[in-house]
C-alpha cells in the first residue's frame, strides 16, 4: 500500500504535474493537473518550453489515502484541431456527463479552448471535433454554479496571448496596455446547456481596488495574468489568480460570478520555479488549495508538481496567506 500523501508534498512523482484543478465528484477527490515532458529544451516567455502533449488524471480517496494516477486521459494525436500544447486544464460535471475543457493551439497556432467528455470523472475523454466557437487564449475554469448554470473563466498573457484580443480579433504584434492603464482583466462566458458552445460572447472582468478604481496594468503585484480559479464561499465569488511576474497568487471578490472584483489580498507566497497556477476546494467542513512548484526537479521551470495545503478563513472572509515552505 502506498502511503498518503501529506500537505506541501508532491501528490505523484513518477511524472511531473502542474496546474491541478481539484474536484470532488462521486465521493473522491479527482485532480485535472497538465502533464509537463521530462525534456531539456530552452525557455522562452512565449512558453515553447511548456510542450505537453497529454492529461493523466489523479485521485484520492481522501487525504490519508494514496493519489492514484488513472493513466492517459486525453492525448494530442487525438484532437483534430489541435497543433501543440495542452495546457491548464479544468473539469466539470453537468448532464450526466463529465466535461473536461483544456487549452491547445490550433493549426494556426492560435491558442483555442476545446472541450471533451466522458462517462467517468476518470476519462478516458473523447475530444469535440473543434474548439469553442468564440474561445481563445489559455486556462479554462469551469463553475457550475448553484442554479446549474455554468460559466467559464479563461486567459493568459504573453504565451497565453490574451493581449493580442484586445480588439475581438487576433493581433499577432499586439501589446499589453500601458502600465499606467487598467490591466487586462480575465474573460467570462456563460457556458451553453450543452456545455459545447459560449451562451453570449466573452466579455472582460473588472478587477478593482477597495476605491473602486481599477487595477492597473503596471501594478505586478495585483494585476491578473494567468490562472483564473472561481470559487463560492459565505455567498461570495472569488476569483483567484495568479500575478505572473511576481509569482503571487492573489484574489478578489464579489456577489456576481461577472464581477467587478474587489481585490483582496494574497493566498500563496512564491513558490520554486516560474509559473504558479492553482486550484480551490472544499472538501466536507475544511478547504484546500491545490498548487504546483518545480521542487521535484529542483527548480527547472517546466517540470513540475503538484501538490495541496490546507487553506483558512478569517472571520471577515479573507483568506490566511500561505507560505508554501513554512510549517
């Protein structure tokens, strides 16, 4: 019997793992993490490093159980619109159906989001023949909500090219706003019944300080560039996501799952390597984040591993900061 897994320790180790999205479906706790290659090619801020190809799925029982890695869920060869690069997936359950939603480029090597399905929270997934008509960019996260409707929140920048859709079309040399302008805020669709297809087009979240005024681009410890997560708590959405540059994971929150956002504060301090992406989770009375670093390989940026923390609330609803290396 393979041991449980304890808190800020990889969940697998015989893969590298990032960017895990939790869940708990029929009484498990299963975790959509992207599959990172045990490769020695270059980096770049374009992300060609991040080559993956395929999704394993992991379970746990609960925390004093073993992580269990259900194989390949999902591959590249099979996903007829897709070039290279499954990035951050996410899951979800709607239909009776299991949804698994994940970012690729497409032939043009505009990055899309496609979606695919199963019978089984485990997979394996059988792919849509295309991607969301209207999607782009990286980092789909799934909420359906307490009335079943489901929404997506999605986008990256830099390699996850968000700046380039400022104008609802692809720019290849767009830019970011300038520093002294709001920053880029993430994307929000409303999800079909189906869960197929964007009810309306996506339209931007505002993300604002206590003032109401909006974060600004230039402001790298608050702004958003990557790794939506959206979570429900005390009759409060929260957005998570990560900083970027600062390596922060931070969050906002609001009565609308649309937003504005007030920001917040921070959940995760830097953690070893570049990126940092997470997810957030209740399980029964208590809540964990899910997070990756890159300690497994000692510190090379494309090659990581998942793992959790147990996560608090202070009786405001703000969330404790967690140190990733601290007791």
């Amino acid at each position: 019997m393979k041991p449980s897994v304890k808190p800020k320790e990889p969940l697998v180790t015989h893969i590298y793992t990032a960017d895990p999205s939790a869940h708990v479906f029929e009484g498990k706790i299963y975790i959509y993490p992207s599959h990172d290659l045990d490769h020695d090619g270059p980096s770049n801020d374009n992300g060609d490093q991040y080559a993956m190809e395929d999704y394993h799925v992991l379970s746990l029982d609960d925390f004093d159980s073993p992580c269990v890695d259900h194989g390949e869920a999902l591959h590249l060869r099979d996903i007829p619109w897709a070039s290279q690069q499954l990035w951050a997936p996410d899951a979800a359950y709607k239909n009776n159906t299991y949804y698994l939603f994940f970012p690729a480029r497409d032939h043009d090597g505009i990055f899309r989001i496609g979606v695919a399905t199963s019978a089984s929270p485990a997979g394996p997934f059988q792919p849509q023949p295309s991607y969301i008509p209207g999607s782009y960019s990286i980092d789909p996260a799934v909420l359906v909500d307490s009335d079943n409707r489901a929404y997506m929140f999605f986008g990256g920048l830099w390699g996850g090219q968000l700046e380039k859709w400022q104008t609802g079309a692809f720019l290849p040399d767009a830019a970011g706003p300038d520093p002294s302008a709001p920053a880029l805020g993430p994307r929000f669709a409303e999800l079909s019944e189906d869960m197929l297809s964007f009810a309306a087009p996506p339209r931007e979240i505002s993300i604002i300080d206590e003032d109401g005024k909006p974060i600004l681009a230039g402001d790298e410890d608050r702004r958003y560039f990557e790794g939506p997560w959206v979570h429900k708590f005390n009759g409060y959405y929260y957005l998570s996501y990560s900083t970027g540059t600062t390596h922060k994971l931070v969050y906002g929150i609001s009565r609308n799952p649309e937003g504005p956002y007030v920001f917040k504060g921070t959940i995760l301090t830097p953690v070893i390597g570049w990126t940092t992406h997470h997810s957030i989770l209740q399980v029964g009375e208590k809540w964990y984040l899910f997070y990756h670093d890159c300690s497994l390989s000692g510190g090379v940026n494309h090659k990581r591993c998942v793992k959790y923390a147990e996560l608090h609330y202070n009786s405001d609803g703000t969330i404790q900061t967690i140190d990733p290396y601290g007791e």
